[in-house]
C-alpha cells in the first residue's frame, strides 16, 4: 500500500481519487459483518475493526477541517495528534457504528468536492506541521491518503483478527 511518500510522487487527482474511494472500500469490507465481529480485537492492544472506521472517520474529519483552515489562513500552525487503542477509549467498543458510516451519509458529508475548482496557487497554500515544518495543501493530501491506506490494510486484518 502507498505512503505519504508515493503519494507525493502521484499527481493531486490521484491522491483525491484514493480519499474519495475510502468509504465504498469500508463499506465493502464491513458488508456482512455483526456487531460482535466488528468489536473483537486480535490481541489486547490491537484496535478492533469498528475502532479502526470511526478513527478513519474522525480523521478524515480532522483534515478536512485543516483543509478549510489552510485555504482560509496563510501558514497556519496545524495541531497534531496521535491516537492509541487509550486514546479511542470514549468511544468503547459498544457503541455502534452502521450509522455514522453508511457510505452514502459517509459520501454526502465528504467534502473533496470542494477542491476540484481549486487553482495552482490554492494547492501550493500551506499549513505548518509542527513536527514536519510547512506543508502544502497536496502534501496534506499525500498524507491523508497514505493515512487511509494504512488503516485499511489494519481494518482488512482486523476483520481477520490478525493483529
């Protein structure tokens, strides 16, 4: 699966067109699968397959907002976080998930649309990483996408509760 780094190396459309995929492939991946099935974890510290969606939802929440925020703001400082199995904890594993992430609720509130139109001097608008320095809009991008690939690798082998 590419990285932040392949992706860097795709043109901006390509990167969009993996985000844009996201929830048709998690859909897929849930299809047919129980509550229980979607809450087991392979080992202790593993995420279970319902952690894993709502943090690629949360995620993606996350950087859309930051997308906003960087087309509104020059250089603005991006906070950044990290997430651990403690850090899902209010979330608990009993909570459902069917709702927030019906691909087509998913795909409504999904907001890449809003980059079509934008033009070379948009792309190169920026946001400061704190640990990686200034970032363009498309490194934003190459990031998420490796992001999601990653979890849906995780999701895959969680689903097949292999940590």
């Amino acid at each position: 699966m590419p990285t932040m780094e392949e992706y860097l190396t795709r043109p901006v459309a390509d990167r969009l067109t993996r985000l844009r995929s996201t929830p048709d492939e998690v859909a897929r991946l849930l299809d047919g699968k129980d509550d229980r099935a979607l809450s087991r974890r392979a080992e202790a510290r593993s995420w279970a397959p319902k952690e894993i969606v709502c943090h690629l939802r949360d995620v993606e929440e996350l950087f859309l907002i930051r997308f906003q925020t960087i087309l509104a703001v020059e250089d603005p400082p991006i906070l950044t976080l990290s997430a651990t199995p403690e850090a899902l904890a209010p979330w608990g594993i009993g909570g459902e998930i069917r709702h927030p992430l019906d691909p087509d609720r998913w795909a409504e509130e999904r907001q890449y649309s809003r980059t079509d139109g934008l033009d070379p001097g948009q792309w190169r608008r920026g946001g400061i990483h704190l640990a990686r320095g200034r970032m363009e809009l498309g490194e934003w991008v190459a990031s998420l996408a490796g992001h999601d690939d990653n979890h849906l690798g995780q999701l895959r082998r969680a689903i097949e509760l292999k940590p």
